[in-house]
C-alpha cells in the first residue's frame, strides 16, 4: 500500500458527504441498542455483502500486468492491420495469467496448462489473443469443453479433485493425448508465469491489403528461458508459497526487472492447408517448425503492475471474438466455439457493459447502437439515434472492413465424428514425434514418473479398465514410453502389449 500522501483527504460516504465517526456505531447509550439511523454501519455491511463477483469458471487464478507491444519485423504482407503496418509500431497491452482448474485462491504450482491471455488496445480496436502455455488443446470440439473441466474440477460427491475422473475422460477421448503429454512433462509445473511460452494455440487468418488470406499460429517465446519445476518440487512449492507465480511477477516488474517474450507466427497458404497430412484447424496438432517456420513480428514487455488488482485483473473479460480489421477467424470448431462463449460469460460475470470497465474499455474509437443497461456509465449515446439505419445520424458502417469470403471444403451439415477423415483420427504420431524427438532425456524421466504418479491415483470399481485403455494410447504413442508407464504402474508390460494388440 502507498504511504499516505499529505494533505490527508476527507472520509465520505458512497454519496459523497463528509463525515466523523468510522468505527462506532451511534446507539442509544454506551452499551446499545445501535441506531438505524446511523445509515453508515449498514452501507458498510451492505458493501461489504456484495464485494464477491462470480469467479471465472476456469481459470479462476491469475494475475496479470500492463505493457507495450513493439513491433520489430515486417510482416505487412500478411496483414493489413494497422498495429503490424510499420517497424516500431507500438501499442498498450494487457496480459492475464492463469491455471485452469483451480478456484480462486489455489496454488499457483498445481499441475495444469498455464493461461496466456493478451489484450492489445489497437487503434483498429481492442485485439484479444486468448492463449495458453502450450500450442495445442485437450479436445478438438468444443461440445466436449464443458464435460473436459467437469472431470478437472471436484467430484460431485467428495468434493474432491478425482484422478479417476481426469483419467476416464482422456483415456475416452484420445484426441487429448498430445496434450495430456505435454502436460505430464515437467512443462505442466512451470517455474513462474515469467519462465514459460505463450500460444495463440488455434488457426487464426491474416488478411493483407490486397484481401489475400492465409492462417497463421501465434507464439511468444519467453526472453527469460524456460524453466520448470520437477513433479516433487511443484508438491514443495504448493506447500511452501501458493502464490509464487503471482509473486514473483509482482517482485519482477516492481524491481524494474521487465519480463519479456518475443512475439512470432507461423504461416500457412490456403493452397498449402488444401495439402497439409493433417486437419490444419484441428487444435490438437501442432503445425511442424520445420515446414512452417516461426516468423519474427515483435516483442512485448510488461512493465507496469496494476495499481489495484481487482479493478484491472480480476474485472478483465477477454474474448476469442475480438479480432482486427486484418486478423480473422479460421474453421478451427475450438475457436468457432469460444466466439460465443467468452463474451456470454462477462456478461454474467460482470454485466452486460464489461466492455466499458476501464481495463476492458477500447481507448480509441467505439460508436454503436448499444444502449442501456446496468452499469451504464459513460454518456449512453447522449441524445444520438438509438436506431439503424435512421435519417439524423452519422454513425453508419464502413464496406471497406469487409473480409474476403471463404471457400469451405464441403456444403455437407452433419456430426462430424473424430474418427472419421483422413488423418482426422491420427492422434498419435506428433505425441510419438514429442516423446522421440523433442523431449531430452531427462525430461522423458520425469515424464513416466510424473505419469506414473498421477495414473497412480485412479481408484474404484473401473480402475483397471480406465489403466488399459489409458496404456493402449502410451503405447500407440510410443512402445517404450508404454512399457515405462506400465512397469512403474506394476504392470506386466508385455501382457499389457498383449492386451493392447487385441
Ligand atoms: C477462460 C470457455 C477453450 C484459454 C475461459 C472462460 C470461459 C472459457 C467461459 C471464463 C471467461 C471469464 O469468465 O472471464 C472456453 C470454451 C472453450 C475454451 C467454451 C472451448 C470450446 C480454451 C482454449 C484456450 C483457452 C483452447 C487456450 C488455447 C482461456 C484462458 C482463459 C479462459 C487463457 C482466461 C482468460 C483470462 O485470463 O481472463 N474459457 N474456453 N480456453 N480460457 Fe477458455
């Protein structure tokens, strides 16, 4: 807290009267009965019964920090956007961290992806890119989103968080395999918010001047090294400092200490995802560096931490749907998804004009035909028309927004099920590729241990059930990597090969 400035200021009440006494109530001699009439004790109770707003529903822990996005690299011939129309474009940011599972008050160590969401107040609007730490999901449509964090968040009966249920789940739906990989790597613990990578995650589109489309993946890679814990250590950390990520990004910037990432994409032509082994929309893949090589575009830095951190972090609403005149949407059913979602959700988490608390509000220009409301507090449109089209006004769309229109692959309506399409049902070959030929030695150690340690804890009547299934996708990953599970689940791993060949 800031030391008090002089001269001191006056106490109020919410209207604004000056007044004495904050700490007794008026009552009817020394001893009580208090007085209704002392309206104070009851603005203050009835405040205070109301301080709660509704947790976000996952990612419930956060925190988060402003800065500025430099743009360094040209990239003008992929996007039209303004921010990306110059070497040395700047713009204001905001980026939240979060862990997905827990409440609001859990450690910051638990194991679970890390959010990654970036809010950039450009002067084309206000650009969302609503990521996590890692460049693909657990699912690859977004009817499965709502059961996916039932099984993260508590049993319905104990209360409790259920390997069980998380396990039943991925071993159901093997499309999370990938995921489930990179999260049992030490890369599920990270060190702090400070130390990991950032990922726009889905199929985005870039829109240039000449109205060419092509999709494009979002990366921030951090300047600060990556750096996790190991499985043991996250454990001592939980106990030690449940708050340490968000610690030690307060410590950081307070220290003049700027954490930064530098900002890249990956590019994809239109005619190139026509040929692309796999679905380039399907968000449980990633799109290999080799053939689609990151491109440099700019670097953000955080610098400022909020001075009140319910005002700007927790009243944050970020959303999938807020794009730029030159960055569009793509097929991707995940991000389809989430266009609808994330603005439904502010609206019953903080009303339906979210979008004009501070941290959420555009600086620039916003002019529309919204009106009213609760919490309607900026001048509502003053004596403006509150229809359209109508004969007085001046505000009035502009053609020249317009996006290209999109050649789609099939006018077919159906249920699309994950395991048809070609290479739709690979779920396979890129967690193989991870294991192989990405992961280090001794980051594979520490994946079958930290696999072992988390199957370890499926119990009840399908335990054994669940363990096959879940083995049979470990060893379609990889035959080693199955074994070692299997072993350090006790389990005779070549009748486990066996079964899994049946
Ligand atoms: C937060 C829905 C997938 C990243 C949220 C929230 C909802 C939601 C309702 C809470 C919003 C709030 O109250 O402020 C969904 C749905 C998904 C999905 C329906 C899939 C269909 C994803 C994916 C990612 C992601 C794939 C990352 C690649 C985030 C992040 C936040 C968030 C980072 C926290 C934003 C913040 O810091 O305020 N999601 N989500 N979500 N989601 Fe998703």
């Amino acid at each position: 807290m800031e030391e008090t400035k002089k001269p001191t200021r006056k106490l109020t009440t919410a209207s604004g009267r000056p007044y004495t006494e904050h700490e007794n109530t008026q009552s009817v001699g020394r001893r009580g009965p208090l007085l209704l009439q002392d309206f104070v004790l009851h603005e203050k109770m009835a405040h205070f019964n109301r301080e709660r707003i509704p947790e976000r529903v996952v990612h419930a822990k956060g925190t988060g920090a402003y800065g500025t996005l430099t743009v360094t690299h040209d990239i003008s011939k992929y996007t039209k956007a303004k921010i990306f129309n110059k070497i040395g474009n700047t713009c204001k940011m905001f980026l939240r961290f979060s862990t997905v599972g827990g409440e609001k008050g859990s450690a910051d160590s638990e194991r679970d992806p890390r959010g990654f969401a970036l809010k950039f107040y450009t002067e084309d609007g206000n650009w969302d890119l609503v990521g996590n730490n890692t460049p693909i999901f657990f699912i690859k449509d977004p009817k499965k989103f709502s059961d996916f964090i039932h099984t993260q968040k508590r049993e319905p009966r104990t209360n409790l968080k259920s390997p069980t249920m998380m396990w039943d789940f991925w071993s159901l739906n093997p499309e999370s395999l990938h995921q489930v990989m990179i999260l049992m790597t030490d890369r599920g613990t990270p060190f702090s918010y400070r130390h990991m990578d950032g990922f726009g995650s889905h199929t985005y589109s870039m829109i240039n001047a000449d109205n060419e489309r092509v999709w494009v993946k979002f990366h921030f890679k951090t300047q600060q090294g990556i750096k996790n814990f190991t499985g043991p250590e996250a454990d001592a950390m939980r106990a030690q400092d449940m708050d340490h990520s968000q610690r030690d990004l307060v410590e950081a910037i307070d220290n003049k200490d700027f954490p930064k990432w530098t900002m890249k994409i990956q590019v994809m032509t239109e005619e190139e995802a026509k040929t692309f082994r796999w679905n380039p929309f399907d968000l449980s893949k990633v799109w290999p560096h080799a053939e689609f090589p990151l491109i440099e575009v700019g670097e953000i830095e955080l610098n400022q931490v909020p001075r009140n951190y319910f005002a700007h972090v927790e009243q944050a609403a970020f959303a999938p749907s807020n794009l730029i005149d030159g960055i569009g949407f793509s097929p991707d059913k995940m991000l389809q998804g989430r266009i609808l979602s994330y603005a439904d959700a502010h609206r019953h988490r903080l009303g339906v004009n979210y979008e004009q608390i501070p941290v959420n509000a555009c600086p620039f220009m916003v002019n529309n035909y919204h009106r009213d409301g609760q919490m309607r507090v900026d001048d509502n449109g003053n004596e403006e028309p509150n229809y359209y089209p109508n004969s007085f006004g001046d505000v009035i769309p502009d053609e020249s927004y317009k996006e290209p229109a999109w050649e789609l692959d099939s006018n077919i309506a159906d249920w699309y099920d994950r395991n048809e399409g070609e290479g739709d049902n690979d779920h396979y070959t890129q967690p193989g590729d991870l294991y192989r030929k990405v992961l280090s030695e001794s980051d594979r150690k520490n994946l079958i241990s930290n696999i072992v340690g988390a199957m370890s804890g499926i119990s009840g009547p399908r335990r054994e059930q669940i363990i096959n299934l879940q083995l049979c996708h470990w060893f379609r990953a990889d035959i080693g990597l199955g074994m070692a599970i299997a072993s350090g689940l006790g389990i005779d791993a070549n009748q486990a090969m066996q079964q899994q060949k049946h």
